[in-house]
C-alpha cells in the first residue's frame, strides 16, 4: 500500500507539470506570449463564471499567493476585467473578457483534441471515471486530515 500511495502522490504532481506543459506548448504554437500556462489554465477554470480571488483559491484551483499576482498579470494584459462587487466594496470580481474567452475557446479545442487522441484506443471512459473516483476518495481522506486532523 505505501509503495503505490507514494506513486500516486508523485504521479499527481508530475502529470500537473505534463499538463502544464501541455498547455504551455499551445501557447507556443498558437504564437501567444503574453500569457503563461498556469495563467491560461486560471482562464480556462474561469470560464463563464464571475468570481472573486478569494473563491479561486477556495476552489482549489491555486496557491493563494499566486493567484493575485497571476489575476494581476491578466488584467493587465486584457484576458481579464475585474470590477468591485455591488454588495461588498471590497471584494474585487474577475470575469474573462472577449480576447480572455477567445482563448479559452483555444484551451477547450486543446481539450478536444486530447480527448479525441485518447479515445483512440488509449483510454477508455470508464478508465478515466475509475481514476477520477479514486482521486476523489483521496483528496477526501486529505480533506478530512486537514479539517479534523485524522484520517
């Protein structure tokens, strides 16, 4: 158990790094360089959604200290608009703009393609649910570590 444990704990990280990667060679090829790939990849978990910093980083999506920084980074090169929320001034809320939603129009043609090359006979749905289920059960039992500090 604590061999494949430890597995799965390295293979979580470097498949993120891979991912990332992935991600960063669109970029490289659709010529954009006034982004990054982790700043694409906050874009593309954006989506439609109008949100704060604060709700990012509670989703987990990103390191807190990051994700200002990042935010900041796209506002500034015009992937994102951000306005003060109605009910509480000092929240700040981020949305895509069009040239933000243009490119995670890019991302999701990306996601298609994997998706299409995976379903050639490398994976099969019901592989990726399982792992997924998986996943989950694990961030759970983390989850609860954290929160009550047991498992």
């Amino acid at each position: 158990m604590r061999q494949s444990y430890l597995e799965t704990i390295r293979l979580i990280e470097r498949l993120h790094r891979r991912f990332l990667d992935v991600i960063k060679a669109e970029l490289d090829r659709l010529g954009i360089s006034d982004i990054n790939n982790v700043q694409a990849l906050i874009l593309s978990n954006i989506g439609e959604e109008q949100l704060t910093i604060g709700e990012l980083t509670v989703r987990g999506y990103y390191l807190g200290s990051n994700v200002s920084y990042n935010v900041k980074k796209l506002v500034e090169n015009e992937y994102l608009e951000q306005e003060r929320s109605p009910h509480d001034k000092r929240a700040m809320r981020i949305r895509l703009t069009q040239k933000g939603r243009d490119l995670c129009d890019r991302v999701n043609e990306l996601y298609e393609r994997n998706c299409t090359a995976l379903a050639k006979g490398v994976l099969e749905a019901d592989d990726l649910t399982e792992v997924n289920e998986s996943l989950r059960t694990l961030e759970r039992v983390w989850s609860d570590y954290i929160n009550y500090g047991r498992f």
